[in-house]
C-alpha cells in the first residue's frame, strides 16, 4: 500500500480532531499523525485539506508535523487468531500491548491484530480439485482455531476465478499462501488464511433470512417471556446500577450461540477484567469446554481515546459478519451504545455541527440504524446458514427512556428488554421489567417451544403476563385504599403474581444453581407456578379462605425452587408438581367434606 | 527546541488567551504567562493550529491587558515532581507547595494527564475492605481498587462520612492502613480545615498529601487539580507499593469548572450547559483507579459528587454513576431524623460487592443477608406510603411488622456513631436480628442453612 500513501502536514490540533493539508485524502482514509504515528481517519474534506479524527490523545502533537495518508480505510484482519483474544476499539491485541509497552497503552503502538509467528494445522477443503470455480465465501479448508471453534478459511469476498492450487494438509502460518487463483482476466492471486476487510462496509451475504428459532439465554424472563432470535436485534435499555452490564455477561455466558463477541464500549475498566479473569474459568454449557474458547473481547474503557470507541462497535459486528460468514451463528454484544452515541456528539461537537436532540448530531438515528442492520440471518455464499444477533446495552441519562438515543433505538430493535429502578432497588433482578419490554419474536419463538419443550408454552406465558397486569391494577388500589378493600380473590391474583415474581422471573446471576435455567426447567417452574394460582383460584371459590393457602409451605417453597435443582434434576421438579397437587387436593377434600360450598 | 516568548496575545476571556502567531507549539503543552506587574500565572495549550493558539490559564484571565502579557511557551506536559516527600504536604492544582514549605525536588517529574490502563493488565478488585460502617459494608461493600462515590446534597454530612471512611477503612484481619490522597475542588475554608484537623487528630497526617483549591481559588485549576492527585496517587501505589484512598471532594464543582471552560471555548453544549465530552472527562479521572497485574500497591476511590437540589437525575451524578462501580446515596429525609450517616440504601449500590464477601472473604451468608434485608426494606417503604396514605392501623398485621422492621432499621442499622466502628461480623448478626423478627418462611432470600445457623426468632 505505500506507493498509495501520500504524505501532507498537520495545520490545526484541536482534542482528538486534527486538520491537516493533505492533497487528494479520500473519506474514510488512515491517516498517520505526527512524529508519534498516531492513527486516524478522515472524516471530512474540504478543498485540500481534510479533517482526522485520531484514535489516540494528541497530547505532544504540533502543527507543521508530517500527516501520511495510508490510502485505504480503517479494516480489521480476519483469520484465525482472533478466537479468546482481547482487543481494543480499533483491534490491536491488548495482551500483547501490555508484553510490548506495560501497564499503560503507549501512543503510536502499532501491533497486528493476528499472530504472525503461529502455525495453524491446515486441512484443505477435499471437494475442492484445481480447476474449481471459487469464489468470494467459498470454504478453502479448516483450521481447529480453539478446542470449540473450527474456522472456515473462506475465500475473500470480491475474490472469484479458477482455483490453480490448494496446499495440502500441514502446519501454516497466517500469512503464508494456501490457495492460487486464477482470475477472469488472467492474473494470479494468492490466498492466506487471513485477509482484510474495511469495518464501515458490511460483509456480502447471498440472501437474508427470517429467524427461525430463538437464542436460548437461560434466563427466565429473557427466553420465556421476552425470547430474542437468532439473528434477531435487541436493546437493554436501562439507569445506572439496574444491572444491564449483568444481563449482558449472563447472555454472553449461556447463551447456545457458537461465538460470542462481547464489545466493551466505554465500559468500566474493572468489569472488563471481570470478564477477563472468569470467562477462561467458566465451562460452556454447551460444548462444556472453557467459554473464553468461543469468546472474542473488545474493550475500549471509558478513560480510552473516544475515536477508538467510535470505531470499536464496527470492529466487533465485522468480525461478527466473518463468523457468521462461515456458517456459524454469532451473538455480538455491545455495552453501550450510548456511549458510541455520545463518542459520535463529541466529535460532532468539536466539528461545529449544527445539534439537533441533547446535542447529538442530525444523522444519530441513520447511523444506529445501519449497526444494528448489520444483524441478521444470512444464506452465507459457501458454508450455509449463519446469524449475527446484535444486542445493545443502552444507558438513558437519568434512566430517562424518552432521550434521543435510547428512542431512536426502540424505532430499530425487535426486542426491548427494559429496566426499572424500581425492581434493582429491590434488588429483583434481572430488572427486566414485564410492562415495558416487549418483543416482537414470541410466536416465531412458541412454535420452537411448542416442539422442544411443550405445547402450553405459549398459554401459560400468557396467562403469566395477564396474571402480573391484573397485579399491578390491583396494587394501585391497595396504594389507595388498603389491601383490606380486595376480596379473597383479589388477594390470591396478588399472591399468584407474587410467585410469578419471586419464583420465576426473578434470578439470580450470582447463585450457582439459577445462573443458568434449561428451557424444560423455565417451562416447569412457570407451569407449576399457573398451577398453584389456577387450583387455588378454584378453592377460593368453593369457598376456601385465602389465608389458609397463603400459610401453605408450597408457596415459600415456589419461590425457592429455582435455586434448589439445577436443570439436571428434573425429576426433583416434577416431585415438587406432585406435592403442589397432593397439598391442593388435600384441601379440596377437607372442604368437601364440610360440604355447603360457600356462595360467592 | 527552544522555548519561545511570544507577546502576540490577541484575545482574553473566560479563562482563555488566544495567541497569534506562535507556529510549532504543541498541543496540552505547558504555558507560562507574565503579567503587566510581572506577575506569574500557569497555562496549557489546549488548541494548537498553526496560525493560533489557545491557552487555558489555571489561574484565570482577570486583570490581563493584551500589550503586556508575556507568553512563554515551556515546551513541556503539565508535569508534578514526585518523591517520598510528597506524604504530609499540601499542594494546589498545579502540584505548587501551598503549605509554606519549599517544593519537592525530584528527578521523577510526571506529566499530570496519565494514560489508560491497558485493560489487559489490570487485575479484578476483590478484596474487602471493611469500613467499620454497617450500610457499607454490609449492603454496599467496598472493596480494594473500587471507585465508589458518595452521592450527597448540600448540609449532608458527606465530608464527615468520608472521613470517618478514612479513619476506620482497613483489610479485614489486617492493620495495614492506607495511604491517602485528598484532592479538595471549590471546597469553602471550613471543610478543607475540618478535613486537616481530622486527619491531624486521627494521626493519619503522616499518610496523607493534600491538594487544594478552596472556592475562592482560581476554578480553572480544578481542571488540572484531581489529574495532579491522581498523578500522585499512582505513584504512592504502583512505585512505593502502597494502598492508596483517593477522597476528591466536591466532582460537581470540578464539572462546573469544565462547564465554565467549555462555555468560553464555544463548545457546543450537550445537557444542562454541559460538554458532550463531559463523560469522557469524568471517566479519565475515575478510571484512573483500579489494581494492575504484579503490583502491589492499588488505588481506591471515593469521590464525594454533591447532587445539585439533591436531583440523581442531573448530568454530574448521573455521568458519574455510569462510570463508577456504584454509589452510595445520602438522603435528607434521613439527616433530618437525626439519623447518621444518612444512607439511603435503596439508590445505593456496590457492583464490585460479589466477590469481595461470602465465605472466604466475609461470611458465608453475607450475600444473601444484603440481598434479603434489599427485599424487606423495599417492601416495608412500599408499606410506609401505604400508612402515610391510609393510617398505621388500618394495615395488616404483616404490614405492621413491616413497618416495626423499617423503623429499627433506619435507626439501629443505618444509625451508627460517627466513632463507631463494626466490625463485619456485628454488622452481620445485627442484620440477623432485625430478619428475625419476622417468620421463617417470610426469608425466601436466604438458604435452609443459613436459617438454621443465624435465624434467631421464635417462628
């Protein structure tokens, strides 16, 4: 690429946003800044000179200083490497930064994101003879990238002609060529196990797909009431400390997808490490391999350079796109968005923009809506069927939902996991609070239910979610007039929906038993929980008092169970069904017997 | 290169000189400007292009003409002089002695603005501190390397918890004390002085290096003030090895300072007048703190943010709660029961609480007992409105126990003396005894195991 560089001197240091004069910079262009080599991209044009905004403080920078134009823009490697790896927001690999330059990111570093030095154990793809027609996505061979993830070498997109050469199973090393195609027009192309692609260009796809079965998370209110798709979009609105960054790691540790792609954007340095240090410890519920195996990280905390944040939500979703691109299904997380947003209104801000909401810039929404587009599920050109799910954490000034980002957001999305203050004060978390959230997947998510787990699924989560309105109507008239104004069934709704809280929805991310919950497991507990609300609304009306089956132990019992049996132990579960049943019967009899049902 | 004088001043304003023709300074270096009475103030390049230049100047722009002001461009960051010596003394924002001592000679010399820490070689705070104070530790607790603000509103005994903070923090089962570093923004006389005899009289003085800029100071050096802690504070912890707590006192008058600054600057405002850059800039302060891979020492935050008209909801505490590990909350509903400290716990919060207790660290219960007593206090405010509605008699018996359990709570376990330091233990079996006035079954937070060992009620 050097004889595309070009180089120009910098005139105006204003923060992270330099001017400089370079003649025929394009859009999008890197641009090395200063003694330093400080990256950067330009981001407006203006006769000869052209607008960068670093990646890095420009602390020390002068005018006059040499500016080069790398004349491509800024592009991520992909190839094998990338799996359990920790990069920052424009992918350079942060352990070996910190081998290279300590504790403290020094400026100007410049390492590749991929390992050059490692072998990786090549198998070539057997259906492929010399003289194949290959193309952009076409699987080459496989490389076994973690004891979990096998990589697919694909072909890079735009790439199409003859195959000439295909090397033969052995040891490797990224850069070395393992295909030979021959072109249309005749020009030879060699192919490594890894290429590059430019981050603000989505990756091509055949075709786009409806989702069709959901992302089991193994939480409760997530997959049960709310339930997300595999190549679905979501957002987890919510105020400091209700617990998005918990809903997000608890997603990122359970959830059945084949990779993982958590985006720490201007995060918190420590709950970063906290992924850093458990992950490598946790098994995978799937393969029951360590999770870090099917992880990739990218971490740009909120004392790091604002551009890179900018940046880091498109390095994530590309490398995202290159997994689903070999079939596989990819649930990328991003915490937060509003952070990204606000990394867009600072640099907006220092270019004089004209603000239009809160100071963010005119094109905010057409710019959070081309992100999470890049979701989806895709017919990949050469290895099937592949998704990216893309998850958003969302962080409202003031828990405020009607703010710029969080309601252009909630325009975007399919699925709203909401929030409240209210439920993390009371520490009934996950948050996720059943009135406001919604999702637009549930009954493309029942016919998986009503195949895997049961036929019933999608009645008892409606009667579940009926059960928790009437409950909130009936609590704004004890807030007025007292709990004494409810008749017993009245009371018995309130205790029903009580079961539905404590029992169901709410899980606890640090109890070993509960943090994870088997679809059979949701569906158990929320059925026996109907079941205790319908048969006792039936005593009630035979006239049993309400009070009787508040003092019943199968209640305290509900709401313990979750955290007694794992989803293993089914079978304990459905004792506890059978005891439910005896405990309600026993009732049953006992005022049969006095006979005279009660007139209601 | 050589360093440059320039009297070429075109502008003052608000904090800020522009200087013409001044090509080749480098941007956030060091100024020194001479007054028309040969007077010296501190700056720093905060837009460097090549036809102009701007220039913050610490101590403001009052009382400058644009004919005699000597502008002297030190070709160096804004730096600090760091030594041993640094413990026992008083500095402004600068890093300059304001305790009449001479200043500190050092080879070690710091630019003030830090970088990030690589988050691949910080290592996860796990290890409780124990505060002495009962909110804290049992429902909030800290732990080594957390940043964890103290939320309060103007007359609430923020200063005083904080420094009871200071006097009674220690490592469970350990005697090592802290070193502190106390950075004072747009603080008035009195609560910089109550600070100093605090310290002075808990013996800590020793282990303690102020820096101070009271309210009557110049505000643009609250800029630079918590960066030259922090500064400090990193060396104290990762060259000397020693623990450091960092109290910043008071965050929304350093906000008010950068506000003031962007105004001047013509920033484009995002909220209430505030920059769009204001959570970057808080974040590069508050992340400053944290554990590092093989070192020893770490350095623990506790910024006091007082809540302008006691709104969460406002950009400083809202900014801040985004960036800290949590918060804990002080309310005047509280204070004005008489009740210290005033803790408000269920707005307050610590994340990094899990694995700093349980069983190896505190006790085995202690998670669940924070997240039991969290359930019953939220319910027994639900029943307090309810009363405050329809009267304490018409409520149930439940309710009423509900009621009886708020009560003792705000006033035995929130209520503690400000010298009165629990241990974890009496912090826990305090909590225990509260519980268990109500019945077993009532507990659905806590195990079998845990009832049958501490449950002292008679259900």
């Amino acid at each position: 690429m050097t004889e595309l560089s070009r180089t120009g001197a910098i005139r105006d240091i204003n923060g992270p946003i330099v001017t400089v004069d370079l003649p025929g910079a394009r859009s999008g262009e890197q641009v090395k800044i200063g003694e330093l080599g400080l990256f950067g991209e330009v981001i407006s044009l203006a006769g000869t000179t052209a607008v960068v905004q670093t990646y890095e403080s420009t602390d020390g920078v002068r005018p006059g200083e040499i500016a080069v134009g790398l004349g491509f823009p800024l592009s991520v490697e992909l190839g094998p490497g990338l799996m359990g790896g920790i990069f920052d927001g424009v992918q350079r690999p942060l352990e070996k930064i910190a081998l290279q330059s300590g504790d403290y990111i020094r400026r100007g570093i410049s390492v590749p994101a991929l390992d050059r030095a490692r072998q990786w154990e090549f198998e070539p793809n057997e259906a492929l003879e010399p003289g194949a027609k290959v193309s952009g996505g076409l699987v080459l061979g496989t490389v076994q990238e973690t004891l979990t993830v096998k990589h697919r070498i694909l072909v890079p997109p735009g790439v199409a002609g003859e195959l000439e050469e295909l090397a033969p199973a052995g040891d490797y090393d990224i850069e070395a060529s393992i295909a030979r195609v021959r072109t249309a027009k005749g020009h030879i192309l060699k192919l490594s196990m890894y290429h590059r692609w430019p981050v603000r260009r989505p990756r091509p796809y055949l075709r786009r797909d409806d989702g069709i079965s959901p992302l089991i998370t193994g939480q409760r209110v997530i997959d049960t009431f709310f339930p997300q798709l595999k190549g679905g979009k979501g957002a987890v609105p919510g105020p400091f400390g209700a617990g998005k960054t918990v809903v997000q790691q608890q997603i990122a540790r359970w959830s059945n997808a084949d990779i993982v792609i958590y985006v720490g954007c201007g995060e918190r340095g420590n709950e970063l490490v906290d992924v850093l240090e458990s992950f490598p410890q946790l098994d995978d519920p799937y393969s029951g391999r360590k999770l870090m195996e099917r992880t990739l990280l990218v971490a740009n905390t909120s004392n790091m350079p604002v551009v890179a944040r900018e940046a880091s939500i498109y390095v994530g979703v590309t490398m995202a796109e290159y997994y689903r691109d070999m079939g596989y299904d990819v649930v990328m997380l991003a915490d937060s968005t509003s952070r990204w947003a606000e990394a867009l209104r600072e640099v907006s801000g220092r270019l004089g923009q004209m603000p239009v909401e809160e100071g963010y810039p005119a094109y905010l929404a057409s710019r959070l809506a081309a992100v999470y587009e890049r979701a989806g599920r895709v017919e990949t050109y050469g290895a099937g069927s592949g998704s990216v799910t893309l998850i958003g954490a969302v962080s409202p000034p003031g828990g405020d939902f009607s703010e710029p980002v969080t309601s252009h957001t909630k325009d975007i999305i399919e699925t709203f996991w909401a929030l409240s203050k209210e439920l993390a004060d009371a520490r009934h978390y996950p948050s996720i609070d059943w009135v406001t959230s919604f999702s637009g997947h549930v009954h493309t998510a029942a016919q998986w239910w009503h195949k895997e787990v049961d036929a019933n699924w999608e009645r008892r989560r409606t009667a579940a979610l009926a059960l928790l309105a009437r409950d909130a109507e009936l609590s704004r008239i004890v807030n007025l007039v007292g709990p004494e104004a409810l008749s017993d069934a009245q009371r018995w709704e309130l205790e029903g929906a009580s079961l539905i809280k404590e029992g169901v929805l709410q899980q606890s991310a640090l109890d070993d038993v509960d943090t994870f919950c088997s679809p059979q497991k949701q569906f158990a507990l929320l059925d026996i929980a109907i079941k205790i609300y319908t048969s006792g609304a039936e005593l009630i009306a035979i006239g049993v008092p309400v009070s009787e089956l508040q003092n019943l132990p199968i209640l305290a019992k509900m709401r313990r169970i979750k955290s007694m049996y794992t989803s293993d132990q089914m079978d304990q579960i459905q004792a506890f069904r059978a005891e439910v049943n005896s405990a309600m019967e026993e009732i049953r009899i006992e005022y049969a017997k006095q006979g005279e049902p009660a007139v209601s | 290169m050589s360093i440059k004088e320039y009297r070429t001043v075109t502008q003052a304003r608000g904090g800020l000189l522009v200087v013409k023709d001044a090509p080749g300074v480098a941007f956030g270096d060091r100024v020194r400007i001479e007054d028309y009475s040969g007077g010296i103030r501190n700056g720093q390049v905060i837009r460097a292009a090549d036809d102009a230049v701007l220039i913050l100047v610490f101590e403001g722009t009052e009382d400058l003409d644009l004919e005699r002001t000597w502008v002297r461009f030190l070709d160096e960051p804004v730096e600090i002089a760091l030594s041993p010596e640094l413990l026992g003394r008083e500095f402004n924002g600068l890093g300059e002695p304001r305790d009449g001592r001479p200043p500190i000679l050092s080879n070690l010399r710091r630019p003030v603005a830090g970088s990030a820490i690589n988050p691949a070689a910080r290592t996860y705070p796990r290890e409780f501190i124990q505060t002495g104070i009962s909110t804290i530790d049992g429902l909030n607790s800290l732990v080594r390397g957390q940043k964890l603000p103290i939320f309060s509103g103007s007359g609430l005994p923020h200063n005083r918890l904080a420094a009871q903070i200071v006097r009674q923090a220690k490592l469970k089962d350990e005697d090592t004390s802290f070193s502190v570093v106390f950075a004072a923004m747009g603080v008035s006389y009195a609560d910089a002085k109550f600070f100093r005899d605090e310290f002075a009289s808990s013996g800590v003085l020793r282990n303690v290096v102020m820096f101070i800029n009271l309210a009557d100071d110049p505000p643009v050096e609250r800029l630079t003030l918590p960066r030259t802690a922090l500064t400090a504070a990193e060396y104290l912890a990762y060259d000397l090895d020693r623990h450091v707590l960092v109290v910043m006192t008071d965050m929304t008058y350093y906000a008010e300072a950068l506000r003031e600054v962007a105004t001047a600057k013509g920033d484009v405002p995002a909220r209430k007048g505030y920059p769009g850059y204001l959570y970057s800039d808080l974040a590069e302060i508050y992340e400053r703190c944290g554990r590092i891979h093989q070192r020893h020492g770490s350095i623990t935050m506790m910024p006091v943010v007082s809540m302008p008209s006691d709104d969460i909801t406002h950009p400083i505490p809202d900014l801040t709660g985004y960036i800290t590990e949590g918060q804990i909350v002080l309310s005047r509903e509280l204070h004005n029961q008489g009740i210290y400290p005033p803790v408000h716990i269920s707005p307050s919060l610590s994340r990094l609480m899990k694995d700093g207790i349980g069983k190896d660290d505190t006790r085995e219960d202690h998670p669940r007992v924070s997240a039991q007593i969290y359930a019953l206090y939220a319910r027994a405010q639900e029943t307090r409105n309810l009363a405050s509605i329809i009267g304490a008699d018409e409520l149930s018996e439940r309710d009423r126990r509900y009621l009886a359990f708020a009560d003792a709570f705000d006033t035995r376990f929130v209520g503690q003396g400000e010298s009165e330091d629990r241990s974890i233990e009496a912090t826990l079996n305090l909590a225990w005894e509260l519980m268990s006035s109500f019945p077993r079954d009532m507990l659905t937070r806590l195990k079998e195991t845990d009832l049958a060992k501490y449950y002292t009620g008679t259900d």
